[in-house]
C-alpha cells in the first residue's frame, strides 16, 4: 500500500511539473517579459520627450523674460522727451532746421568679397610663373 501512495505522490508530482513546464506555459512567460520591456521602454521615451519639452519651453522662458526687460527699457526710455527724440531721428533720418544728416555708406561689398574662392596652390604657382 505505502508503494501505491508513493507512486501516486510521483504521479501527481510529475503532472504539476509538466503543467509548468508546459511549452504555453512558456509561451506566455516570454510574451509577458516582452511586453514589460516594451513598457520600459515607452515610458523612458514619455520621460525623455518631458525632459526636452521642460528644456525648451525653459528657454523660451528665458527669451521672453530678456524680451521683458528690453520692452521696459524702451518704455522707461520712451517715457521722456529726449528718447522720443532719439527714436524718431533712428527710425526716420530726420534733423532739426540747421542740422545736417550725413549717412555713411560702405563701399566694400562683403557678400562679394566672400564669393571670390582662393586661389588652389596650382593656380598659385602658375601666377608665379607667368602662365
């Protein structure tokens, strides 16, 4: 009798252990582990796309407060006669009676200056010699 309830303790013991060791058993193991690392992976992304989203929105924090700070010194400096002034002659080249305007132009081109390529060594060689 005692070998008829081991062997049946076996039995039952090796049914347990082939259910979980079951290859659908293993199957939805592996798909469970795959989607866990997929959400890791959403989630660090989200986190990622936060931090550069606070950054940026940081910086043009930033330039709108320098933007702040100028618009109030313009207002401060509009506020009196003498910077109504100053801004008029600026934006409309206008003198009182007697004044003379002088408006200083720069001869040299700089967008031209910068299309010219140098010379390569070839060409300067040949300059040299007088070819």
């Amino acid at each position: 009798m005692t070998s008829k309830i081991n062997c049946m303790k076996h039995i039952l013991i090796t049914k347990k252990r082939s259910w979980f060791r079951s290859p659908v058993v293993s199957v939805v193991l592996v798909l469970c582990i795959i989607w866990g690392v997929i959400s890791v992976i959403k989630a660090y992304n989200k986190d990622d796309e936060a931090v550069n989203l606070r950054n940026q929105e940081s910086r043009q924090l930033a330039d709108l407060n320098e933007k702040q700070v100028q618009l109030t010194s313009q207002i401060a400096n509009f506020s009196s006669e003498r910077g109504i002034e100053a801004e008029i002659r600026n934006r409309y080249r206008v003198e009182r009676p007697g004044e003379n305007l002088v408006i200083v132009v720069d001869n040299s081109d700089p967008a031209q200056a910068q299309s010219q390529p140098k010379p390569t060594l070839w060409q300067k060689i040949r300059a040299y010699i007088g070819w």
